[in-house]
C-alpha cells in the first residue's frame, strides 16, 4: 500500500522541486515508511510507501536495468509469488526476493501493457516508458473496479496525477474551482460517481483503464470490463461449491504479507464469512477488531464477539460515543470530496483501533453489490411498475428511486443562476445512462448490481475502507473483489440473488455450514450513527450555524428558503431528511477544508 504521483510535462519543463516535494508531502499517511522519485527530461514519478510486502528490498520507484522504464504502483499484486514462479522459469532475473512492485516492471519488460488481466490484486500503476527515442510515455493503470484510487488533471500541456486529489493541488498555486456538473451529480447520488470529482480539471483514471499520456494527448482504453460476462444458470449446489471455493482462494491470497495482520469483524454475513475463511489458513488466531455503541440499534459488538468465538478469533472490541461529528471535517479532508454517507466516520474508528496491531485488515466489502444485500434492491424489485419498466426509464426510476434529492428538489434547490446553467446537465444520462446500456443484457437485479459496481463502489463504497485506512497507514484487503469472484457474480442470473425479496439469497445458504445460521441469516444492520436524531436534538444548533452562516458555500448556491425548510420540517418531526441534511452538512465541511472559488 502505498501513495504514488507524478506528471508529464509535454513541452520537456521539469516541475518545480517545491511543487514535486508537496506532492510527495500530501500523501505521507499513504506511505510513512520510505518514499522515493524518478526524474526524466518533463517527468517525475514518485511513491510513498507503506512498507507491507518485501520491506527491505520494495523501495520504489524500480527501474529498469538500462533505466528506460521506471515503475511505481500504489497496493498489492496478490499473485505475485506465481508469477515470479513463472518468470524465473523463463530465465528473467530478479534483484529482490520478493517485491510484487518488481514483478509488475518485469512483466511490462517483456509484454509491454498486456501483463495486466494476469494480474489479481489492488493496484494504482504508473510506468514511464522512454524506449522510444523522442516520443516517451507514461501509461496510468488502474484496478479492475477501482479499490485504489487514481486522478489526473490535464490541461494540455502538463499533466499531474496523485493517488489523492490533495497530491495535485499540492503542485498548483491558487484556489480550486468547483465543478458545478459534478455538484449536481453529488445532490443526485450522495457521492460524487466517477469520473467526475468537484474540482474543476481533475477525474478519476477509471477503474479496468489504462491512460496513456504522451507529446500528442492522452489515450485511454478499458482493459477489463464486468459486462462482457454473461448469466449462466447453475444448480444451488455447484454454485456454492464455486462460490466457496473462490472466496476461499481469494482470501488466502490476501494473507500475504510481511507484517501483522487482521479483519474487520461486525458479526455481518460478509464479515463473518471473511474471518471463517481466514481461520483456515492462518497458524495463529485470526485478529479482528470491532467498534461498538452505547445505543444497542448501532450496536453491533456482540454479534462481532459472538463469531470472534465461533472462529477462536483474538477479538479486540472499543465501545465508542457514537456522536464523532467533530471528527468530520478530517474525514473529509481524507476523502477529498464530500460524502453524504456517515459510516466514514466509524469506519475511522476502527481504522484507529486496528492500527494499533497490525498494519493490515481484511473487510467484507463488496459482497452487498455483488450479491443483493442492501434493502433498496428488495424495495425497488417489489414494485412491478417499476420493475417492469422499459430500459431507458427503469434506469431513470432507480437512479431517482435510490439517489439522494430528485430532479425536481435539485432545481428546486439550486439558485436561478445555477438552475440555468445547469439546464443542460443531466444526472441520469450523463451518467449512469451509459453503464445500464453497457448492462442491458443483464437481468434487472443484475443490472442494478452492476450499476452500483460502477459508480457506487468506486464512487463511495471503496473509498471508504482505502481514505479511512490510509488516514492511519492501515491497508485494507477485499476479498469479495477478487476478479474471479466479481466475473463469477455476474454470471449468476439475478434470482439467485434476490429471490421473492431475500437479499443475498443463495449467498447465505451457501455460507450457512460455515458460519451457522444465526449469523448466516441475521438482519442486516447498517453501520452508521443517528446523525438525524442528532440534528434534532444536540446537534440541532450546530447544524444550523454551518449551514446557514454568512460564507457558507451553500449561501451562494442554494435557495436558502429550500434548505430552512428541509431544516425546519427535520427538526420539528415533520419529516425525516436525515439524508438530505447530512450531504449538505458534508458539503460545507468540505468546502471549509478546501475553500474552492465558485466559476464566473
């Protein structure tokens, strides 16, 4: 795990070392224990480290033996020991005993870019490749579904890049501007989906793409795609063979590592699961690490202990206040955007408990998008009106049935100003419109699960483990987000899913035996805090002072008549916008960390 950046510079000028050592300095919690650069005529990559695989020989950047490719990567190559196996029965020569980052230089030595579907891991990859007298590269590789983030900002003469947003304007003097589309598409889905972000000139590298950046432009292209599987009906039986044995491989590759080791542990069927599964193939007791509440509706700690002594885990538990509002601000400043979802905020805490022994965690995320676990899936498929809609409207209706404020409480929010120069940009086909066409041959659960592997995963859900982990230098692990596992999901029709309204329904009959059906079968319980009662009770002044003070951001956006009425119909109990409140409340905060310029 590691924080990586650099730029490309196409008129040959070097950036400045003040600006390439702010970068560096941005992203230190990525990677306290060692850092390291490579310089050419108009480029610089350069790495953070969190030294977890191969400690004393994976320094990076790595380099070629006639120092024309230099490479750096941000998290872990899971298969790496088979493919150094391979590539020293080839006869390559390594210069380390077992850095993956090493690996990764010596596949592109040999096939160039088309090393990448070989490889299962977490990965953020940039490799500068000068082998072509006067015409040099840097190619930006990401993830199959993006579980380490990667941004660029181009501006048609020099690019920057960073693992964090923070690691590009570290190097640009001045405020950012905001993104005005991609604040419309946060009001719409909670997050901002990528590619978007809310800075002005900067987005994602997508998740399964590799951007090529030389003297003529930026070139990118999918190198992986989720849609290009297809449903194929399976017996219960062979399915949960294949499932188990996939997730059993899965989580045994992800114990590779040099340092101490760990789980979250929330007593959820995907959580539970993990833990069963890494008991088998650890020596000593498994780790894990729960956070708990006073309040026993959030509490989920004594389901948590209840599988730790199922799976003879050493269990380590911290009974928090729930109320970290304080703590907001900081998360934010992590994420690098807003975030309307509170379970950052816990996610911190048992980021901050984990930490304190061991230096990686394994997590059950990805197993809800996978496999129908969250309650909108269940809600949405029970209403046949809208189940059986056509494509372009079912899209539409999801988005508007499971997003944050509709079309309509957008326009009403916004200023006249903003609404008309927003007229043109729309949520839905600007952005999730495109991902249902490439899903169409999917079954509606399966489309809707394949949207959120697209936009919510990398969009929210991921950024939540990887910003609050590397906010304390833990690394976090999914198996569920194993390649074979997500191609794997896709190929089973969507009823085995969502059946009659049972999320995860084969799921938790397939993983029954091994963590037992108290837990196979427990309610889903989210992992979050009341904020909503919060605000209104002891919060309530707290909430109004930072939405409603003189420079608040939202005082030149947003019809400020709307927001007191969301305000005052929360607090009186007229209506519950909990949501709603919370994602204005993220984008203020937001905006005090990185005080951006709204565009003329």
């Amino acid at each position: 795990m590691c924080g990586i950046y650099g730029t490309l510079d196409r008129t040959g000028d070097a950036l400045s070392a003040q600006a390439l050592a702010a970068m560096d300095c941005s992203l230190v919690h990525r990677g306290p224990d060692d850092s390291g650069v490579f310089t050419a005529p108009g480029v610089a990559i350069g790495n953070r480290r969190l030294s977890i695989i191969d400690i004393a020989g994976g320094h990076q950047p790595f380099v070629s033996d006639d120092g024309k490719i230099a490479l750096v990567q941000n998290g872990e190559i899971f298969n790496h020991v088979e493919l150094r196996a391979e590539l020293q029965r080839e006869g390559v020569r390594f210069a380390t005993d077992h850095s993956d980052t090493e690996v990764l230089l010596r596949l592109y030595e040999r096939e160039g870019l088309d090393f990448l579907p070989r490889l299962n891991g977490m990965f953020a990859i940039a490799i500068w490749d000068g082998r072509a007298p006067g015409h040099p590269q840097i190619h930006l590789v990401r993830d199959r579904i993006g579980v380490k983030p990667l941004f660029v900002h181009d501006d048609g003469g020099r690019v920057l890049f960073g693992s964090e947003i923070k690691a590009i304007l570290a190097a640009q003097p001045g405020r950012p501007t905001l993104n005005l589309p991609a604040l419309q598409h946060y009001l719409a889905y909670n997050y901002v989906p990528p590619p978007f972000t809310l800075f002005t000139g900067i987005q994602h590298v997508m998740p399964g793409t590799v951007l090529t950046l030389d003297s003529t432009g930026s070139h990118a292209r999918r190198w992986w795609s989720l849609a290009e599987q297809t449903a194929q009906p399976h017996t219960f039986t062979a399915w949960q063979d294949e499932f188990l044995a996939l997730l059993d491989d899965a989580v045994r590759l992800r114990l590779r590592a040099d340092v101490p080791f760990g789980a979250f542990l929330s007593g959820g069927v995907d959580s539970s699961t993990v833990v069963a599964l890494m008991a088998r193939h650890v020596r000593e007791p498994a780790r894990t690490f729960c956070i708990g509440f006073p309040d026993p509706r959030f509490d989920e700690s004594p389901y948590a202990r209840e599988a730790a002594q199922r799976f003879g885990a050493t269990h380590r538990e911290q009974i928090v206040q729930p109320d970290m509002l304080d703590d907001w601000g900081s998360v934010l400043w992590h994420c690098d955007q807003p975030h309307g979802d509170a379970s950052f905020m816990p996610t911190r805490k048992v980021s901050q408990l984990a930490v304190q022994d061991v230096k990686v965690v394994l997590t059950g995320d990805g197993g809800d998008e996978l496999f129908a676990g969250y309650d909108k899936y269940a809600g949405f498929m029970a209403e046949p009106a809208l189940r059986d809609l056509p494509p372009a409207d079912f899209a539409r209706h999801f988005v508007e049935h499971t997003g944050l404020f509709g079309a309509q409480a957008r326009a009403a929010l916004l200023q006249p100003w903003l609404r008309a120069r927003l007229a043109g940009v729309d949520s839905v086909r600007d952005v999730a419109a495109p991902w249902f066409e490439q899903a169409a041959h999917f079954d509606r659960v399966n489309q809707m699960l394949f949207l959120d592997m697209m936009l919510l995963l990398p969009g929210n859900n991921l950024v939540k483990p990887d910003r609050m982990g590397m906010s304390v230098s833990l690394e976090a692990r999914t198996p569920f987000l194993d390649w074979r596992l997500m191609e794997f999901a896709f190929r089973a029709p969507g009823n085995t899913k969502l059946h009659e309204g049972d999320k995860k329904h084969w799921f938790k009959r397939a993983v029954e035996p091994l963590i037992g059906a108290d837990l196979a079968h427990r309610k889903k319980q989210m992992f979050t805090v009341p904020i909503g009662e919060w605000f209104r009770g002891p919060r309530r002044q707290w909430l109004f002072d930072l939405l409603f003070a003189p420079n608040a951001l939202g005082a030149q956006l947003f019809d400020m008549a709307q927001v007191r009425k969301l305000f005052d119909d929360h607090v009186s109990g007229a209506a519950n916008h909990t949501r709603e409140l919370r994602a204005l409340a993220a984008l203020e905060l937001w905006a005090q960390q990185f005080q951006p310029q709204i565009p003329a």
